[in-house]
C-alpha cells in the first residue's frame, strides 16, 4: 500500500460526490480478531463523466470485489492507505450498478477506539467523523446517505448480544452460532452506522409517542452496572416527552437501544436508534454518582436523542456544517435540562464553561468559525466554538425572532429537509423564510472567528429625561481573518434606579432589546428621571466581552436587586475580578496584598441571605419545567446588604453560584501575559481572606445545608449539597483543625457519593498528615468503580501544590490507572495538563517534560486522546517569557516526533505558525 501525506480540506472545494450508495446490505461475522464484512451496495452515479469510483478505506484486508457480479482482478482496483480506486466502474450502466465487497479487520489491534474496536468483552463501534472506514470500504462522507440492512452473527457464547441501528428484523441461531436482521428504513450516512457485540445485560421500558405508539426502550451495560440505569431510562423518557411538546418531534421507530461503553473517546453517540455512550454518562446512581454526574447524564442523554431529528433526519451536508447539528442540539439540550431544573443556574453554567473554553480558544491559534473553513483532521474541530458558541449562535436567532417565530422556523427546516444533508446556510435560510426577516448579516457569525468586544459608554440627560447607550463592537485578528465586518448583536436591556427599582422603557416596557450591527451605534431611552443603573447583556444575550464600567455602588445595587439571575452573577463576578486582578499585579511586584472590607462585607450579606431566611420547598410547577429561573427576589437584600424577605428552596443553588469566584481559565483572559501561578495565587488569598472574615457564617451555612442532606438526588437536596460545599471550600483554605474536621466527618458519614467525592477532594487538597492513608482507603472503598476511581485520580492531579506532579507519575503506576483507557487518561493527564494550570506551568518545565512523554506514548495507539493532551499548550505566546519559551521548545520537539498523526501535527503546526 502507498502512504498518503495529510491535505488540507477546504470548504470552497466542496463538490457532490460523484457517486452516491443508497443501499447497503451488510452480512457481518464478528470475532476480536478477525471480523469479516460481506457488502452489496447499490451505487448511483452523480456524475456522468466520473470513471473511477474511489471509496474510503483504512486498516482492512479487502478479499474481493466484484461489479454486478464480476470479479475484478488487481488491474482494476487500486488500494492506498486510505483510498479503495476502482478503474472504469460502471460505465456501461446509466442507472446504478452493485458493488460486492469482502473484507476482513482486526479490531482487536483497533486501539484508536475509531471504527469498530474491542472494549473490554466486547465489540462496539465509534463512525463519527470518519470511523466507517475502518469497518469496510465506503463513501464515507456525511452527504452520501444510504438504507441499510445489516446481519450480525458471532459466536452466541463469546456475544450473547448483538446489536445495530433500526428494527430487528429477524433473529436466530444455528449451534453455536447465533445472527440478528437489522433493517433501518430511514436513509442515513455512514457516521450513524453502529454495532455492538458482547455479554451486556439489559434493562428495558416503552414509551408511548403522542400519537399512541409504544416505542420499546433499551439500555444495555454490564451486569455489574445495569441497575445504574435508571437514572438514566427516565432521563431519555423526560427528553422524549420533551421534544414532542416543545418541537413536535416524535420518535420515528420501534426501538431505541442505548449502550454504556467502558472505552471511548467522546462522550456519546447519536447514531440512528443505537446510541453508544461513554459509561460516565448513564451509570448514576447515589452510590457512586454525584450530583454534577446525574446533571450530566440527564443532559447528555437529552443530547444524543434530540440528534435523532436534528442530525439525524436532517443531517450535515459535510464537516464544516457540523455546528448544524451540534450548535443546534446543545441549544436544544440546555434548554431542556434548564426546564429540568433552574434556568437561571443552568445559564450560568453555560456561560461559565462558554467563558473557560471557548472565549480562550477564540483568543488561541486554534481559532475558527463555527463553520470552518478548513481543516486538516476533522477530529480536531470537535471543539467549545463548534458546539458550544454554535448553540449561542442558535440562541440568537431564537431571541431576535421571538419563541413563536422560532418554532415556525424549526418546523419548516424538519419538513423540507427531511432525509437530506444541507448547510448552516439552509438552517439560517429556513428561519428566514418562516420569520420574514432578512438574517444576512447575521450569517457572519457563522463565518467569523474570535469573540467580539463590545464597548460601552452612557451619558444621563437630565433635562431632556433621556439616557443614552453608545456602543462600538470590535473583533480581535484571528488566523487568516485579520479584518471583521460588523456582527449582529442582541442585547437585552434593562435600567434600575439606585434604590434597586426595575424602570419603565420605551412604550412602557421594563425590557428590551437593542441590536448593534454596525461599527458604533447610539440608543435613546426617554422618560428617564434621575440616573440609572444599566443592566445590559442580560441573560448573556450574546456570545461577546462587553466593557461597561459600573462603579462598586452600582455592582452592588445589581447584585442585590436585579432580577437577571446571570447579571446579579455577573455583579458578583465583577466584584470579585476587580480585586483579583489588582491582587495579581501585587503578587507579581511583591507587595502586600489589600484586604477589601466591602467586598468581605457584600460576600458576608449573599450568605446572610441563606442563614437568616427561611427557604421555602420548591414548587411543583418548578418541577413540572414551569419558570424555574432561580432568584432571591427582588428584595432578598436591601441596599445595604441586609436580608430581608424569604426566597425559593433552589436559591440555595443559585447562592453557591454568587459565592464562586471567577474560575482562573477566565481570569487569565482578562490579563497579559498570562501568569498562571501568579492567578493561583490570587484566588487562594481572596478565599482565605474572605473564608476568615465570614468563618461564623460558612460555618452556619454548612451544618443548615447538611442537615438538609439525607443523600438523595432530588434538587432540594442537590442545590443545599451545593451550597454546603462551597462553603466547605472556603472553610478549607484555611487548613485548620476545625474545617479538617468537617470534611472528615463529612467522609465517614457521607450519605452520596456527593458526600464523598467533595470530602475527598478537600482532604486531597489540604496538608493534613493523615491524606495519603484516607486516599488509600478510598481507593481501597471504591476500586470496583471505575468511574469513581476516575473522581479519585482527577482530585489529586488538580491540587496545587509543588509536590503534585511527584503524586500523578506515581499515579500513573497505580493499579487504577490504565493509559489505554481515555476516560483515565482525560482523569489523571488531562486532570494535570488542563485542571491545574499552577503546576503544569511550573517555571522549571516539568509540566511540558511530562506532557511531552506523554504525548510521544499515546498519539502512535490513540491520536483522538494525544490530540486533546497536547491542547494545553495552545496559545502559548500569550504566556509570561519564562515558561513561554518552555513551551514553544516542548512544540517545536513534539513537531519533530517520528510517525506524528495528524490529529496532533495540525494542532502544533498551528501553534507554530
């Protein structure tokens, strides 16, 4: 075979296929070793002058080819690395022709975990991006959709349980030897296409659609994990009822399987009704999950069945279109979880993950469009900007065209393009015609990179009763766009008085929203009487950096008052990043560090809010996906920081969330150079320094919460565990006997596995000389748990402490810790190289001499996984210059890696450049 350089793909270049597959019959005979694939194929030329019909082809064996039934001998057929050539294919038919193909694969030399590959014992697949490939020649690309009909047949010992996409058909078995007859009527592209193999047991419920059918309900997992399922089987029930109130979406088929995998690389997968998930995401229950994993499971489960319609029945017409169905599904799937439970935290939780990842990875050499122009290794561009700033993107329209408007959008895109693979452009094109508004301009979110910055100035007019909001918008240079035209840019707006009263607008509305789109733009608000207090952005509107200079006094006013949960946050936020960064520069020139007795004073009043109150139950209609959005009320706080009215039992959620302090991802946006143990620094010292002048109360705040805590995962229960311990996390910066004492009590009472998980990382996280004995009886406790020794590695890679990087190379040692499995390496590796930015940038380089090792052992069996590691170098110029230069040599030596995939090679070469 002839080895391929990588190419880079453009969206420019994009063409139709010449030849299309619209139907795939598979006879499969699975074993570990040996797999061996029969496909006819029904083939359509597209293009009357094509000749050669080139299909996709890695790591197989081809035993024979023949064309509407005639062998072709080796002149006829060519085969690359990556390439299966068949020489004048069909020239002689004007319709379609069949294609025979024999091939045998090795999936148990697959360690790549793309294609189909063994975990454990048994067989699964993973085809999106380009894994299909790997399983048996293809056109595999996202525009080629065909029908199939697969047979599966193993061993009945070895596989008891064969599993792929549709209905099952027919089944049987013959000795030893068993086969299942899948038929899947809906045309699909090979990235859907999916099989599972192995001893699974199964847990299984129905589900009756709205118009009256029974959809049978299946999750399959390891005998020792099924009864973790539950979680799980009611969460896809809630998305399911979800989808058909909120956008009439029914389930299509009789069966939905749902499959929880030990080894994969994502998180899950939407393939046509044979979901394959990560474990991580369906396992849950109190034993050994948290309260953030069944958030989790909850969420992604909602993810990959909201797929069904909008990525599956409506596919990608290709890669560069992929935030079609990811931007759009995440936008679905948070506000399905949002319905699920608060609306204001679940806003918040998204803007500060949107903040951490992607604004950094806009402001990196990985910057890129949510619809990219190019791409080297289609892999690389799963990334924050695709899905995440994607689903903002989604958010946008739904705001600028109104929830009623949207709907009418949605469905018309479902019905016409049913069964087809389109563009973002087509997406954009459907709200357009079902709003009649000209959405032009705001295509450019789709074809530009990098967060824009929105600056603000206002002027008060005292005699004219007007207020008026000045607004200039500005995008930074990005790779290959150095020029930005202007943005469309929703802003939600409302003004407040100083006393923390909400006004009244033009046409006597308490809200609006301006749209900046062009350069600069002025907004007159009349009827004004006195000066207000600008509350812009509200509900993070749009995915940008807004400046608006607001004094402490007016910080305060709406963080007391404003009935935005996301800007009363970012009050709070912006309260506490005025002093870190001032605290920063201090450490950085050694000075002192400034005690702020305002801010230990507004930090005192969020927790009298919670102590001095009475928290009332949640309402059914919270639970039922009413109006969740957390808030204290208007009044919780008067203006001097003084509780003064009872708030909702979910408060207590949304109160651990104003207590946060912003994380250091987004800190070290705000500075140049970044300076990442100068960040680590500066967050330790505010928390000690406002843990000792409000100890009393976080003290008071923690037992009120846990004596809340009984362990179960209801949201009453959730939100005081999560108020409790962030109050346990303050209390622990201060190292002493007494918070010691309660994270170990903590431990050995614990009622959840939340219990567990936060004591265990406190104690991780602390200087006590009993650590290293409770973490070895932990680990001794929960060895049997996968995914709870994953918790347990993670906790330890992220404390930051000098001596950290000694714990993780003794840890990769550890009998927990297996380098072949990517969820232990996303723990342990990824724990150090991304979640402990203070001793991964150590200004000796041991953190890049570690990561580098790391790297140079993985990326030859697993590019996905190495490709992810190396990340946490990306931006490195924008480091102070000691270790900004240890990171450019630590590229420029994994540039120079024999054999370097291209996962990783795109990635570097972009750093370089």
């Amino acid at each position: 075979m002839k080895s391929e350089a990588p190419t880079t793909t453009y969206l420019k270049n994009y063409r139709p296929p010449d030849f299309v597959i619209t139907h795939s019959d598979l006879d499969i005979t699975l074993g570990f070793e040996t797999t061996i694939v029969h496909g006819c194929h029904k083939v359509v030329r597209k293009n009357a002058g094509a000749n050669n019909l080139e299909l996709h082809c890695e790591l197989m064996e081809v035993q024979s080819i023949a064309v509407n039934g005639n062998q072709l001998d080796s002149s006829q057929f060519s085969q690359s690395d990556t390439r299966l050539t068949l020489y004048d294919v069909g020239h002689d038919v004007s319709e379609y022709f069949t294609l025979d193909i024999v091939n045998t694969i090795d999936p148990s030399r697959n360690t790549a975990l793309s294609g189909l590959y063994k975990s454990g014992d048994m067989l699964c697949s993973q085809c999106e991006a380009e894994g299909y490939r790997r399983i048996t020649p293809g056109i595999d690309r996202p525009d080629s959709l065909a029908i199939y009909k697969v047979k599966l047949s193993a061993d009945k010992l070895t596989f008891p349980v064969l599993l792929c996409n549709g209905n099952l058909v027919e089944s049987g078995d013959d000795k030893n030897f068993h086969y299942t007859l899948w038929h899947d009527p809906f045309p699909k592209p090979t990235y859907l296409f999916a099989i599972v193999a192995g001893k699974l047991s199964c847990l299984e419920d129905h589900f009756e659609t709205m118009s009256g059918r029974i959809v049978s309900l299946k999750f399959y997992a390891r005998d020792r994990d099924i009864e973790k399922c539950d979680h799980a089987m009611a969460s896809l029930k809630n998305a399911m009822r979800w989808d058909e109130q909120v956008y009439g979406r029914e389930y299509d088929l009789d069966l939905f399987n749902v499959v929880a995998v030990d080894d994969f690389n994502m998180g899950a997968m939407e393939n046509k009704s044979l979901n394959i998930f990560n474990a991580k995401y369906i396992l849950a229950d109190s034993k050994m999950a948290t309260d953030d994993d069944f958030q989790n499971v909850e969420g992604v489960i909602g993810h990959e069945y909201f797929h069904n319609w909008s990525g599956n029945r409506v596919t990608c017409r290709d890669w560069f279109q992929l935030s079609l169905k990811e931007g759009f599904t995440v936008f679905r799937d948070q506000a399905f979880s949002a319905d699920m439970g608060g609306r204001g935290v679940k806003r918040i939780d998204d803007v500060n993950a949107l903040r951490a990842h992607q604004f950094k990875e806009d402001a990196s050499p990985m910057a890129h469009p949510v619809r990219p122009d190019s791409y080297q290794e289609i892999n690389n561009f799963y990334t924050a900007t695709v899905y995440e700033k994607g689903a903002e993107v989604v958010r946008m329209i739904h705001a600028l065209l109104g929830s009623e408007r949207f709907r009418k959008g949605t469905d018309f895109y479902f019905e016409k393009f049913d069964g087809q693979a389109v563009t973002t452009d087509e997406f954009v094109g459907a709200m357009e015609t079902a709003s009649d508004q000209d959405l032009t301009q705001f295509k450019r979110w789709y074809s530009q990179a990098g967060t824009p910055r929105v600056e603000v100035e206002t002027r008060f007019d005292s005699d004219n009763a007007c207020y008026e909001i000045k607004m200039r918008q500005t995008c930074p240079a990005t790779p290959g766009q150095e020029y930005k035209q202007p943005f469309v840019i929703p802003i939600k707006t409302a003004l407040f008085s100083a006393a923390g009263e909400k006004l009244l607008l033009n046409d006597d509305v308490d809200e609006l929203t301006l749209i900046l789109d062009k350069p600069e733009q002025s907004y007159k608000i009349t009827g004004i009487d006195n000066s207000p207090i600008p509350s812009l952005l509200r509900g993070f509107s749009a995915p940008v950096e807004m400046n608006l200079p607001l004094s402490d006094d007016q910080l305060e006013t709406l963080l007391t008052h404003d009935d935005d949960p996301f800007n009363r946050w970012e009050a709070a936020q912006k309260l506490f990043l005025k002093q870190l960064l001032g605290d920063i520069t201090d450490i950085q020139k050694n000075r002192p560090g400034r005690e702020n007795v305002r801010l230990a004073q507004v930090f005192n009043a969020v927790l009298s809010v919670a102590l001095n109150e009475k928290l009332t139950e949640n309402s059914s209609a919270s639970r039922e996906g009413g109006d969740t959005t957390p808030r204290t009320g208007d009044d919780c706080m008067d203006a001097g920081g003084r509780a003064t009215q009872e708030a909702k039992a979910d408060d207590r959620a949304f109160l651990a969330k104003l207590l946060a302090l912003p994380n250091a991802a987004y800190i070290s946006e705000q500075i140049s150079p970044i300076d990442p143990v100068a960040i680590e620094l500066s967050r330790k010292q505010l928390k000690i320094f406002l843990a000792t002048s409000a100890k009393d109360k976080l003290l008071a705040c923690y037992h009120q919460c846990q004596s809340m805590n009984t362990g179960k995962p209801d949201p009453d229960e959730m939100a005081a565990r999560s108020l409790r311990d962030t109050c346990l996390d303050y209390l622990n910066t201060l190292d002493d006997h007494e918070s010691q004492s309660l994270s170990l009590n903590q431990l050995k009472k614990s009622r959840c596995m939340t219990d567990s998980a936060s004591a265990i990382a406190f104690i991780a996280n602390s200087l006590r000389d009993d650590k290293q004995q409770l973490l070895d009886d932990f680990y001794q406790q929960w060895k049997e748990e996968p995914l709870v020794v994953d918790m347990w590695l993670r906790t330890q890679a992220t404390f930051a402490h000098d001596s950290t990087l000694r714990t993780v190379k003794k840890l990769t040692e550890h009998p927990g810790f297996d380098f072949t499995n990517p969820n232990k390496v996303y723990a342990l590796i990824s724990g150090f190289t991304h979640g402990n930015p203070f001793c991964f940038h150590a200004d000796d380089g041991s953190g890049y001499q570690f990561i580098m090792h790391w790297i140079e052992k993985l990326d030859p069996i697993n590019p996905q996984v190495s490709a992810r590691l190396v990340s946490a170098l990306n931006g490195w110029n924008k480091y102070k210059s000691g270790i900004r230069d240890k990171m450019k040599k630590t590229l420029v030596e994994i540039s120079s890696l024999p054999n370097l995939s291209n996962d990783v090679g795109e990635i570097v070469e972009k750093n370089l450049a």
